[in-house]
C-alpha cells in the first residue's frame, strides 16, 4: 500500500476575513513499509499533514485524504481528549469491534497492543483517566495498534515519556516495522527519536515542503535546517563534525544504527592504529 498526497493545500479561516495556508501544495508519497520522519518547527503544518492524511481535515485543493478501512490509524497529540471508554481495555478495543472482527479476535488484538506497548496488566481494567500522562499516551498508541494499520500516522509520540518509555517505543516501532512491514509517518521534534526510527525526513516551514530526502543525504538542506532552528540528530551531527575534524568517517547515514556503526569503525580502526589528520 502506498500512501499519496499531490498538490495538498489546506486554508483555514481566521475570523472572517483572514486566511491561513496550513500546507501549500504538499507532495509526496510513502511506500509500503516506509518508516518517514516529519519535522519543522511549530506551527510549520505537520499535525495538519498527518490529519489530512488520516481524513480529518479535507485538503482545500490537491488530493490525499481518505481513511481506508482501518488501513491508516492516526495516533494524536493530545490523547486524553479522545477517551471514552469506562476502562483501558474497552477503550483499546472500540477499533478492533467497529472492524467487524469476532470478540474473541479483538479480545486477542487488545492483549497484543496491550503487552505490545508495555502497559502493566494491573492498569488494563481502570479507567484511562487514571493513568498518567505517559500510560495514557500508550493507551492511545495501543488503541491505533490494535487495528494493525499498514500505515500508522504518529503525531507526537513521545510527549509525556520518559526515557525508558521513549526506548520502548522506538523497540515497538522498529519492531513493527521490520517485522510486520507497516509504513510509519511521524510528526516530532525529537530529531534522535525520528533518527532512530525512520530513514528519511520531510521538512515542512510554514506549510511548504523544503526537503524530502534520506537522512544521510541532507546535504543542502542542511542549511534549512540550521535556519530553522532545527537540530541535527546527536550522532549525525557527530559525525559530520568527526569528519571536518579529518577523520576517515562517512556521515551520509540514513539510520542511527548505520550512524553506530560507522563510529564503531572508526574505532576499530584507532585501535588497528591506522593514522589519519
Ligand atoms: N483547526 C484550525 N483552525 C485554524 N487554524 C488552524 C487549525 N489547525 C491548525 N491551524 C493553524 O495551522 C498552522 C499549522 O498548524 P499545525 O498544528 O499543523 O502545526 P504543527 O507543525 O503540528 O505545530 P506543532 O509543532 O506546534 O505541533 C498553525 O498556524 C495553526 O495555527
Ligand atoms: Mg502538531
């Protein structure tokens, strides 16, 4: 499955006279499978983006909305909104029955999401508005789990976590990506989360798209970047400062675990004690 979006512009309305382009003509399309990162700095149209995407919002002009069957599930930036039902489990399984799927299936995917996100099964039967910030927010990312979209659209994810909660969730994402071959698309401005995670960034200011690429080929966007005041993810820039400084290190690499292993070599190589200026 692929996701599309062409020409996708959305105009609010401010009061009544005054307009407000949230995205102009936004392109770009995702394969199946495809884990992308989303960053800009706030306000930039992003939360728009993924809403557009999930059909929430109607695009003013171009094409690329419409929720298909369960197939994209949007995961939001404020859960606790969006609650409503009496406990934790009811409310992970709302997706699964509207579905259609037998009791005992969506019974079977609230347990997965569940263990999945690492919820204590002690807080399954409360109310979610029980649960903190944090178990709330993975409480919403299990509800859209539990409907095992093929293309999850994450706005956010890691507001509200703390650290071991942040590298549970890159475990689950890489996990599902790698192993049940599901697309990811996420809004954050966490850049080594999103590095982590995904292996290309868009970049949207003010609604426009300035750059689509592999992270490891940002090259001059780069300058974008640093204008937006944006930062690079940790190792990256690492990298490219390892690599000013003379050291035989390629930072064009499209994933932190690629980053980690071009460190690595370069350790390997200081302890073989080849040289270099
Ligand atoms: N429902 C709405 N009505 C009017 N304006 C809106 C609406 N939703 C968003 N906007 C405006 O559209 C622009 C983009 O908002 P959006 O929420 O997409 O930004 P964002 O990139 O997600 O920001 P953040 O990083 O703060 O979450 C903002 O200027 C915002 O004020
Ligand atoms: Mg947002």
């Amino acid at each position: 499955m692929e996701l599309k979006l062409e020409a996708v512009t959305v105009e609010f309305h401010r009061g009544e006279r005054q307009r407000h382009q949230a995205l102009k003509e936004v392109t770009f399309s995702l394969q199946a499978g495809e884990a992308v990162a989303l960053l800009g700095p706030t306000g930039a149209g992003k939360s728009t983006l993924l809403r557009v995407r999930a059909g929430l919002v109607k695009p003013t002009a171009g094409r690329g909305s419409g929720r298909q069957d369960g197939a994209v599930a949007l995961a939001i930036q404020e859960p606790d909104r969006g609650f409503f039902a009496a406990t934790v489990r009811e409310e992970v399984q709302f997706g699964p029955d509207n579905l259609g799927l037998s009791n005992k299936e969506s019974a079977a995917r609230v347990d997965w999401a569940l263990q999945l996100v690492r919820l204590p099964v002690a807080k399954w039967e409360v109310s979610p508005f029980q649960l903190s910030g944090g178990e709330q927010r993975r409480v919403a990312l299990a509800s859209v789990l539990a409907m095992r979209p093929r293309i999850l659209l994450l706005d956010e994810p890691t507001i509200g976590l703390d650290r071991a909660g942040k590298e549970a969730l890159i475990f689950i994402l890489q996990r599902l990506i790698k192993e049940e071959g599901i697309g990811v698309l996420i809004a954050s401005h966490d850049p080594d989360f999103l590095y982590a995670v995904t292996r290309r960034v868009l970049l949207l200011e003010q609604g426009v798209l300035r750059a689509d690429g592999p992270w490891g080929r940002l090259g001059e966007d780069l300058a974008s970047f640093a204008a937006l005041g944006l930062k690079l993810p940790l190792l990256l820039a690492v990298l490219r400062e390892l690599k000013a400084a003379g050291a035989p290190v390629n930072p064009e690499q499209d994933s932190a675990a690629e980053a980690k292993e071009e460190l690595r070599k370069l350790l390997r190589h200081q302890r073989e004690g080849v040289v270099y200026n």
